[in-house]
C-alpha cells in the first residue's frame, strides 16, 4: 500500500516555484515553460495555462504574459508521461527581407505557425533553428496568426530580443496590414476603438469577441483602417463587393484585425473564424483558398543602430492574382 505522508501519496509530485532570471526575462509565459518541462506534453502545458494552474506571481496570467526578472511562476504536480518522440521539425529557410548579426526579417508564408504549441508540433521559429544549428540565439519577437502571411521579425540576440520587444509593447513600432473586406468600406479613415475579450468555446477553442469599455475583462484595442480599393461584385460568380484595406493596428491584440473589421459588418475574405462561411466556400472554388489577410509594413527603430527601418512584404501571389482585374 503506498504510503501518505501530508495527505499525499509518498513519492508523489509536487508543485515547483521558479524564479525568473535576467536571462529569461523578457519571454512569453508559454515559451518559458516549454523550456523548463521538457517530457511534458505542449497541449498539457497550455491546458494548465489555461486552467489557471500555473501562477504567475500567485495570479492567473495567459500564455502570452510577459516575465520580468524575479518573478514567480508556480508549477501544479506534474508527471511526465512515457511519450513517442516529439516530430523533429525539418529544416526550413523562409525568404529573407532583412538580416544582419542583431535580427532576421522573414516574409512568412500562410499556413504555417511561428511555434509549436496547441496541437501544432512546430513552425517557423523550431524549423529555423533547425536550418541554422550554428545559430546560439534565434527567438521570436512578435506572433503573427497561422493563416497570415507577411513580415515576421526574428531576434539573434537576447539585447536585440529585448529592444525590439519593448518597441511593441509602448508602441513604438508601425504595423500594416493589407485585407480584402467583404462589402464596400467607408471611403474616410476608420478608427475602430473596442475592447476585445478571448474567451474559449466549447471544445477548447480559443475565439475573441469585441465587448464594452466597461468591461473589466476586455483590453483595448485600437486599428486604424483605410480603403484602398473597391472590387465591384462579381454577380455571375455570387461574389460581393470588396474593399482592400490598409489597416494599421496600434495594439497588438490576439486576432484583432479579425474580429474588428468582423464587428463593423465587413470580415476579411476567407476568414474561417469569424467570416461569411457560405461566401468562404465561394471563394474557394475561385482560387482563394486562404483568409487574405498579409502583413505589409513594419516600422521599428534598429536596436543597435537606433536607425528607423521601414520594411515591406508584397502580397503573395495567390492574393495578388485574386484581385488583379484579369482574374476570372
């Protein structure tokens, strides 16, 4: 019979508390724990995440909080299962739109996750390193969805890490989009100002809704948007009118471009979260297969330097065949 000693099991897991180092400050709560419970499976990791059982000074906290040096992050027990083997990410470069010894600039393509994590073994980041073994340092500065494309800044420093991720937390950083909206967009600049609210559906998927000022869960969020163009409908082919859009977000909130332009009547064309399913389904059997939503430009101060950098990703081509007027 196994023994209980303090109403536990003998020999049974116990809860952990870690303090952050300096040169773990600055990462996302998820990443750090990744890297401290190696065996233990990434869908468990974000599921004590989510459940609240990590604390993070003695508070809930979500996956992408920020640690600074001496916090306090409370592990539940945890055992680690006998496993396979994690899939080993294959090497993979990505195009290169700048690189030099403090950062990577990356044009991601859609489809692809910038990590592993929540039922996705790898991305770009596991994929990058693997192409680069001789790299000491490759982090991720920013997120961008899966099914976006576009610019995506990666660290080759733990100081460039630091500055650069500072940037985008006072904002110091410029971020535009480029999205075809369904319907015609107000020809005046739009500021939408709404807080948004990530809440989990039922069967654990993770869904956002825009909610009010006064709720004490909601975090602001601000996009700017402008219309660039129109696409007239195209009736024979049930399409709507479309706007594409530049849209700048000022915040950097979980799919908040989505459920912005979702919440002003107009999603974003093939958006399988929060667009027009039946149109998605249209617009498949035409060519585009994705939600069209690319990130264009991004401003930053180069930290080294302190030189202002202005980067642009051109749409992919599978976007930019779809609103040229000879597509059919």
């Amino acid at each position: 019979m196994t023994a209980i000693i303090g109403g536990k099991p003998q020999g049974a897991p116990a809860a952990r508390q870690l303090v952050v180092d300096a040169e773990s400050a600055g990462q996302r709560l998820d990443n750090f724990l990744l890297r401290q419970l190696k065996g233990v499976p990434k869908t468990h990791v974000y599921r004590i995440i989510r459940s609240g059982e990590v604390r993070l000074n003695k508070g809930r906290s979500s996956a992408d909080a920020r640690l600074a040096e001496g916090d306090l992050v409370r592990l539940p027990p945890l055992r680690l299962a006998r496993q396979a083997p994690a899939p080993v990410a294959p090497a993979r470069e990505f195009p290169i739109l700048l690189e030099d010894d403090w950062l990577i600039a990356l044009n991601k393509p859609a489809g692809v996750a910038v990590h592993g994590g929540s039922g996705v073994s790898f991305g770009v980041i596991e994929q990058l390193r693997r192409a680069r073994p001789e790299a000491k340092f490759l982090e991720l500065v920013h997120r961008l969805d899966r099914d976006t494309s576009g610019i995506l800044l990666v660290a080759r420093r733990r100081s460039a890490l630091t500055a650069l991720q500072q940037q985008f937390r006072e904002r110091v950083t410029g971020k535009t989009y480029l999205a075809l909206a369904v319907g015609t967009w107000p020809a005046r600049l739009k500021v939408i100002d709404e807080p948004l609210f990530k809440y989990l559906q039922e069967g654990g998927e993770r869904r956002v809704r825009t909610t009010t000022a006064q709720d004490p869960d909601g975090m602001r969020a601000v996009t700017l948007v402008k219309r660039r163009s129109v696409l007239a409908a195209r009736h024979e082919q049930g399409l709507p009118a479309m706007s594409l859009l530049e849209v700048t977000i000022k915040t950097g909130r979980t799919h908040q471009i989505r459920v912005h332009l979702a919440s002003q009547g107009h999603p974003i064309a093939g958006d399988e979260k929060y667009g027009d399913f039946d149109l998605n389904k249209r617009l498949r059997k035409l060519g585009l297969a994705r939600m069209f939503l690319h990130a264009w430009r991004l401003q930053f101060d180069h930290p080294a330097s302190g030189e202002r950098i202005e980067l642009q990703a051109e749409l992919p081509p599978e976007l930019a065949t779809f609103i040229t007027p000879e597509h059919p």
